[in-house]
C-alpha cells in the first residue's frame, strides 16, 4: 500500500466500522419507528428532501442527512446516519457534492440509490457563469475542497432551475413506483402536480427578471449558475464553487473592480454563509449586502419551503437590478 492510497483504505475502514455501529445503533429505533406501509427515502440535503416529500406523499418516510442550518458540503456522517443509509429502501443523493454520503452510498446501498446528477447533464462551472469562474472551478477540484472535488468541474446546483428540479421529480417517481409498484399511480401523479408548481414558479421568475436595468449578480459563491443561464442573468462569483473558500487579495480586487463596472448596488451573501467577505466589498463600492439563498439547506428556524425561499430571492433580485 503506497502512501496515497493509504488515507483511503482507513477511511474505508472507519466507514465499515460505522455501518456496524449505525446499524447496531439504530436497529432498534428502525423496528420501533419504521412503518411498513411507507417506502424509507434517506435524502442527502434539504432541496432533494423537499423533492421526496412531495413526491412520495403521505407513501413515503423522508429522512434529511443534514439538519436545518447546517452547511451540507462539510457533512460528516455519524454512524446512526451510516445506517440509515444503509437500511434505506432508496436514498436520493447528487454524487460529488458531499464526499461522505458518496462513500456510504457505494459502500452500503448502491443497489438502492437514485444519483440525480444522472437525470440532466451537468453544466460545466465555468459555462455556468462569469468567465472567472472557470479559474476557480478548477481550483475546487485541484485542490480537494469539499463536495466539490468529484464533480469534475461541474456545478451541482441543479434545483436552482425549476423545470429542472421538475425533471428530477419525475424520475424520482420513476424510481419510488419501483420501490413500491401498487402506488406507482399515486407517485407519478404527485410529480405531475409538482412540475405544474415548478413551472408556474419559472414562468414567475422569467417575468419578473424580463426587464431590469441591470444583469450581473456579484455573489460569495459562485452556486447560482443554472439560475442565470435560465434567466439570462450573470453571476460574478467572489469565490467559486466551494463555500468555504477564502478569496484572494486579487480576486477581491477583481470583483470590487466588476461590481463597480456594473454599478452593483447589491452584494449578496448566503443563509449558511459568513456575510463577512460580501460586506467588506459592499463597503469599498458604497452596496447594500443581501441574501440570495443557494438552498442548499434551510437556515435554522426557516419555516419556509423550496418554493417560498425560492419568491423570495426573486423578489431580493428585483430590487437588486431593478426591475420593472
């Protein structure tokens, strides 16, 4: 075993040692809590949660991996968690955006999971957004930050586009009426009604982004790559794909520079996210700091849903670019 591979073949083995202990930990709350007449559905973050509940219905048995507030790139899974995965009757993940799940999943349950990364072509991170943003892409997979490394460049955020979330919920129902075939009906049903909500929610943004005096949103990350190319809108990114990523002193230069090129009268930060770095560039280019949510998990206390964090970051972008 050469040096290299040996970090692996220990995270092999503590992983191992996790299912044993998840599945120990956790058999007897799964046969006092599990319901038979419910498909278990293990959701690796909060949009693919949402996805599975309105889907699945009142059918299904929906449990998040990451709790509201938490940052779903860092998840480290505990070994309750790694048997959950493991008993799951389907577990709804996007390979490459949370390293830990990946591993439990091909470990544990790869006969049993539904990569949605598979339902669409991923967009390339650099075609998503602003031309800087390739540099950092390509950082995020040199440089082995979390969640990121796998996708190859690749901007997981598909959910930020409504009628592709739609899509993703019409295969899931695909795979929920394989899990559970005498409700198949009802599943493919549930996912009909929820493309109908995703496309009113397109078509509300296509309206209220269609006239505005400007297109260029300054933002901590560069996440919102789907939802420009959907609205014709540009992102310039303070940082790239990963959250957790410190800019450089050039780059901060850089982005001042643009927000000031396109009069930016807004620089948004995110829910889960230090508005540090945001307010620091708002400050040097006279903006105002706003949340623009990513959803990559509800912050804590958010009694919303995808749809209602949704309207409101079409409104925050209204105001932001002044629309019309």
């Amino acid at each position: 075993m050469n040096i290299r591979s040996a970090p692996r073949a220990l995270a092999a083995a503590t992983t191992a040692l996790l299912v044993l202990g998840g599945v120990t930990a956790c058999s007897d709350e799964g046969a006092a809590g599990a319901d038979p007449k419910r498909v278990d559905v293990v959701a690796a973050f909060y949009p693919l949660q949402f996805l599975a509940e309105r889907v699945g219905g009142d059918n299904a048995s929906v449990t998040n991996l990451v709790k509201p507030g938490a940052e779903p790139h860092d998840l480290e899974l505990n070994p309750g968690q790694v048997g959950q995965v493991t008993e799951a009757e389907l577990v709804v993940f996007l390979k490459g955006f949370q390293p830990a799940v990946d591993e439990a999943v091909e470990q544990n349950a790869a006969d049993r999971a539904f990569d949605v990364a598979t339902v669409q072509p991923l967009l390339d991170a650099a075609a998503a957004g602003h031309d800087h943003e390739g540099e950092h892409a390509a950082e995020a997979t040199t440089t082995g930050e979390p969640g990121h490394e796998e996708t190859g460049g690749k901007d997981p955020h598909i959910w930020l586009d409504p009628t592709r979330l739609a899509t993703v919920g019409d295969k899931l129902a695909e795979r929920l009426g394989t899990a559970d075939p005498e409700r198949a009906a009802d599943y493919t049903a549930r996912a009909k009604t929820l493309r109908t909500e995703l496309e009113k929610l397109d078509a509300e943004f296509a309206a209220g982004l269609k006239t505005c005096q400007r297109r260029e949103i300054v933002v901590s990350h560069t996440a919102f790559g789907y939802l420009t190319e959907r609205y014709q809108l540009e992102q310039v990114g303070i940082t790239g794909l990963s959250p957790d990523t410190e800019p450089s002193p050039q780059r901060l230069a850089e982005v001042i520079e643009e927000a000031r090129e396109h009069k930016a009268t807004t620089i948004f930060f995110e829910t889960l996210v230090s508005p540090k770095v945001a307010e620091t560039i708002a400050g040097q280019v006279g903006a105002k700091t706003a949340v623009l949510d990513p959803l990559e998990g509800l912050s804590a206390g958010n009694g919303g849903d995808y749809l209602s964090v949704m309207r409101t970051n079409l409104q925050t972008l209204r105001t932001a670019l002044s629309c019309s």
